[in-house]
C-alpha cells in the first residue's frame, strides 16, 4: 500500500531496526569517540551512559508521535502541525542541511580508513569513488534499499559484538601473544575522571554525535508496512541495543589501552577500535576491523543520504521546496530530491581535497549544531503534541513517553547546556558563527515564501 505522497511502503520490521542502527553507527562511535576521550578520558564510559539516556527520551518522544502521525517528512510535518507552519519549515531544512553535511563527514571518515591501508592514497579519491556507491544505492527502489542497509548495518552489529568478547578476553585471561590487561587503565594516568566534570561535561559534546541519526526509524514511518506496530518496536529495539553496544565497545576500548593513547590529542586519522586490534597484536584482527568500520561509516552515510532524500521530498509535497524535487521514479524513489542531496557528496569531495586534516571537523562542528537544534524543537513539538491533544478531547497516543514532561524537559535543559559548552570546544566555535547565521536566513527564507502564498498545509487530524 502506498501512503498520500506516493512513497511505497515497502519496509519492514527488521529493516526499520538495522536502518535506525545503521544511520546511528558510524564515525560518531568508531572515529569520533577519540576526541571524547581526549575531553573525559575512562569517564567517557559515563558520558556514553548519560547521553543514551538523552536518545531514549528522544527516541520515545518521536515514537509517540509518529505512530498517531506516519507521514512523509516525519518530526518536520509533526511540528508544522503543533508548532505552526515557521517551526515545520525550519526543522525540516535545518535537519536536511545537517544531514547533508553529515552524509560528507562520513564519507571522508571512510577516505580516512582507506588510508590506514595506503597512507600517500589523496583522500579526495576515496571520498568520490564512496559518494558514487552510496548514490547508486539510493537511486534503487526502497525495499532494495532497506534489504541492502540491512545487511549493511549487520555487519558492523557483528563486528561489535566479536570485539567487545574479544576485548572481554584480552582483559581477562589474555590473547596468544598479549598478557591480560585488566582493568588498571580506567584508574591509572591521573584518575578514571582526568579533567574533572568540566571535561566529562565536554565530551558529552561528541558523545552525543554517536546517538545522532536514532530520528532516522520516524522518518521511515511513511515507507514502513505498518508503522503503528513497526515504529515503536523499532524505535525501542534502536535505542536499548545502540546504548548497550556503545557502552561495552567504549568500556572495552578505555580498559585494554590507556585513555593517553586513544586519545593522542583528539587525532582522528586512526579509529581507537584499530588501535585495540593493534595493542593486542593482532594485526590481521586490525585489518579487519578497519574494514568494518570503513563499511559501518558508508552505511551511515547511506541512511542519511536516505533521510535528506526523504525530508526534501517532505518539504516539496508543502510547496516549501521546489516542485521538481518531490517527482517520483517510477520505482517509487524521489531521484530529483536525491540529487540536490547528493551536495554534501560534493562538499565532502572538494573539503577533504581543500584541507585534509581540518575536514572531518569542519563538518563535524556545524552538524553538531544544526543537529542539537533540532532535538531541542521535536521535544518541544512533542510538548505541543500532548497540550493540544488533551485540549481537543483526543485519545492520546498508544505510546508514551515514560515521565512525561518531566524527563523531556530534563534533556531540553541538558541539550541546551551542551550546546552552550561547543562555545568552550575550539574546533566547535565556528559552528556558532555558522549557525546563528544559517537560523536567521532560514527565517527570511520562510517569510518570503509564506507570503508568497500556495503553501500545503498538513490535516489536523
């Protein structure tokens, strides 16, 4: 069965789930989880705690919404409907353009991984030959592309799994070759909290960048075979397994080398998970490893590749887009949307070709931003979301959020206060002097275009 806008449901239960961890396993826990640990150091472990439970409130908040609202465009449509037409048009090009510039993070971060293997290879070569790959993927009709991501995002689930047994062992009784670690590492080198709380605080910053893409499971809600019963379970199942897989990986990581040597200064052109292969001397195991992580960044650049395609075609079934980006392929994908998503491709390739050692945190920093945003405004949607309903005399929804408004009022503070600290995070700065600026022209933006007029507004029901 199609839905209103013309996209297939095609997608089911299983694939919601690997899609929400394959747009959320990426360089955010493999790559970016050396620059929390330079910040926190063995606290990083708590930091890894505290910021599920954030992406758990956020996770709970949007299946509760999005079950009683499976539409195109997801939390965007949702909060044109309850916090009126400006807030629909702003969350909505604000989370494509972050996606768009994560979309190239990733794929420069899988360039970076290519380089572990042929270190004088230019990293702009990598970074097209990947943009091509993940563009031929999405241009197929979605079912392909939900069983392709599937398989895709099993692989690093797998990959996880093996390497927090193995580090398991290694801490415990050892490897051929390797002695036991045990656990001396958290408390050694000044302390399991090196930098004090200011420095856990920090690394929260980049801690919460590994849970980005859990929104992914609502904006499937439109394509999913039956999203009442999908989303919630998918939504749950995300969550609980992403939390659980980053906490023992990051533990396991911080346990077998000492939080001095993963870090080395924030670096990112080598992930901490091929630095644990490495130590345990292991180099085949290390060769392996970077070639999951390299497939775990191309599957998070997929799926977001996949979320802008889809909010774009959102934005253009409102009239908030052009036309020509909400056409349809006769396979049911929107190739036009696809297309004007495909420039953080572009980006990516001419960034990493610019400034190689800079790239990753150019791109880095100013996703984070839009990023933080946006989950500031779906809480605050879902805040309208229960008001209105229980106003209007409406059945509330089938799901809901644990604590309620308490616990979501609790992550808007804690969000805002994280993105209050990337003003203290160097590399972070200029993501304000980019941010600010890109909110106010989104506004203008829209003012001209509602009154321009023509605009599609969403049912009230």
């Amino acid at each position: 069965m199609d839905n209103e806008t013309g996209l297939r449901r095609r997608l089911t239960g299983r694939q919601l789930t690997m899609i929400g961890l394959g747009g959320a396993i990426g360089t955010g826990l493999f790559l970016g989880s050396s620059l929390a640990i330079s910040q926190a150091g063995p606290a990083t472990i708590v930091a890894y705690v505290i910021c599920a439970g954030v992406a758990l409130v956020i996770g709970w908040a949007l299946a509760e919404m999005v079950v009683v609202h499976p539409e195109a465009g997801a939390f965007g449509v949702i909060a044109h409907r309850y916090l009126g037409p400006w807030a629909g048009f702003v969350v909505r090009w604000t989370y494509w353009t972050i996606q768009v510039i994560a979309i190239g993070g990733e794929v420069i971060a899988a360039g970076i991984y290519v380089q572990f293997w042929w270190p004088s290879l230019p990293l702009w070569l990598p970074v097209t030959v990947f943009s091509a790959v993940v563009l031929i993927t999405n241009a197929a009709a979605v079912k392909l592309f939900g069983e392709v991501e599937y398989w895709f995002a099993m692989i690093k689930v797998v990959a996880i799994v093996v390497f927090i047994l193995l580090g398991v062992v290694l801490v415990t009784v050892g490897l051929p070759g390797a002695q036991a670690t045990g656990v001396s590492n958290l408390t050694a080198h000044d302390g399991f909290l090196p930098n004090g709380i200011n420095g856990l605080f920090l690394a929260m910053v980049f801690v919460l960048f590994s849970y980005i893409g859990t929104e992914v499971v609502s904006v499937t809600a439109a394509e999913s075979e039956n999203p009442t019963r999908d989303i919630p379970r998918a939504a749950r199942r995300m969550v609980t397994r992403l939390a659980l897989f980053y906490v023992l990986a990051i533990a396991v990581v911080l346990t077998v080398v000492p939080w001095t040597t993963t870090a080395q200064g924030g670096d990112v052109t080598e992930s901490p998970f091929v630095r644990v292969f490495s130590a345990a001397g292991v180099p085949a195991a290390a060769t392996i490893m970077n070639f999951v992580v390299l497939t775990a960044a191309l599957s998070s650049a997929n799926t977001n590749l996949y979320l802008t395609t889809r909010m774009m075609h959102s934005l253009a079934a409102h009239r908030y887009a052009p036309a020509w980006t909400g056409r349809l392929s006769a396979s049911g994908v929107p190739r036009n949307a696809l297309a004007l998503s495909a420039l953080g491709l572009a980006l990516a390739a001419i960034v990493s070709a610019a400034s190689e050692s800079e790239a990753y945190l150019a791109l880095f920093g100013v996703s984070v931003f839009g990023a933080l945003v946006v989950w500031l405004l779906i809480l605050v949607t879902h805040h309208a979301f229960r008001r209105t309903r229980a106003a209007q005399g409406l059945a509330p929804s089938p799901v809901r959020l644990w604590g309620a408004p308490v616990t979501s009022v609790v992550v808007m503070l804690f969000l805002a206060a994280v993105l209050v600290s990337t003003l203290f995070i160097e590399p972070l700065r200029p993501a304000w002097w980019a941010g600010v600026p890109f909110f106010v022209i989104v506004s203008v933006v829209y003012a001209v275009v509602s009154r321009r007029g023509g605009a599609r507004e969403p049912s009230r029901t």
